[in-house]
C-alpha cells in the first residue's frame, strides 16, 4: 500500500464524526500487523541510511513537504526536511518519535489504543503533550528476536499519510533483492 492507495479501513483519526462499526479495530489490527510483519534481521548506520535516503527519494518523487528522522535512543542516525517542510514539523517528529520510543509501538497505534477505550490518551492528565503526540508517523524499528531498536518518524502530512509512508518505505526496505511487486 502506497500513501495514495485507500486504506484497509475507513477509520478517520483525524475525524470527530461518527466512524464505521468496527472501523476502529480493523485499523489497530492492520497496525498489529504491520508490526509483526516489518522485522528487521538487524539494523545498521547503513540500514539507517538506505532507509532515509529512500524516504528522501519517495518525498521528492512526490514533491512531499515533510521531514525525516531516524533516532536509536538519543542519537540522531538520520534527519532531513524537505521543500515545504516547517520548524512545527520538528515538533511533532520529537513528540511521535518519544511516543513510540516510550510504548515501543507506533506512536498512530498509541492513539487509536486510547480512543478504543472510550476517549484520547491526550485527554489523560498524565498524558503530556508538550513532550509527546500520539498522531501517526513515527514506527519502531524492530529486529527480530530483539525488539524495537530504533524509530523512523515522518512529519508534515495528515497522521495517515506520515504513517503509510514509513510502512512503505520500510517494506521496501525489507524487500528481498530482487522481488517484484509488493511485498
């Protein structure tokens, strides 16, 4: 799935209307999948290059105002903004990028988990924004039989969008040498 396809589900984070019945979950399991799905066997400094040079690549294909980190705890492995991109987008990279470093889900997963329960994590008092944002964007990087390792955020579209890139270019990534179509 590329960020311009459809998504799997109409679940709308960005929507205070009523959404579809079951809309919600399907979302939250298409994510639980992601998860499992995007397994990395390690991950270098040359991993982390390859992945965000891709991403630069698929952001000026698509003339993309966002920008691009990739952080293993506090060291900064690749960071980048494109035309377009504002200093707000450094923001939000920092809080989703805390959000899923801390949960060690994707930070849009966080999000949805809370408005399962009836309501947003940001409406909790111990929820704090100033540091935090459970919006779609940033995804964990998890090798296999570790565990999340590191994160790779995108900022500057709607949370969906931020979200389904990173998954694309991590597929791609991951992509057997090779491989036609998707994999």
């Amino acid at each position: 799935m590329t960020a311009n396809q459809p998504h799997v589900t109409d679940f709308d984070p960005d929507s205070d209307a009523a959404q579809p019945e079951g809309s919600l979950q399907a979302l939250i399991g298409r994510i639980e999948g992601e998860i499992h799905e995007l397994q990395f066997p390690g991950f270098s400094l040359d991993d982390s290059l390859n992945l965000g040079l891709l991403l630069v690549e698929l952001g000026k294909e698509r003339g993309l105002p966002i920008a691009i980190d990739i952080t293993k705890g506090d060291q900064v492995l690749f960071h980048v903004a494109l035309p377009g991109a504002t200093p707000d987008n450094e923001h939000w990279i920092r809080a989703k990028q805390r959000t899923a470093a801390r949960y060690e889900v994707p930070s849009l997963l966080v999000g949805l988990r809370g408005r399962l329960r009836g309501g947003r994590i940001e409406d909790q008092g111990w929820f704090d924004q100033t540091l935090y944002a459970a919006h779609g964007g940033s995804f964990p990087v998890y090798v296999s039989g570790v565990g999340a390792v590191a994160t790779v955020t995108v900022s500057g579209l709607p949370q969906m969008q931020d979200h389904d890139l990173v998954v694309e270019a991590m597929r791609e990534v991951l992509r057997p040498a090779g491989a036609d179509g998707p994999a």
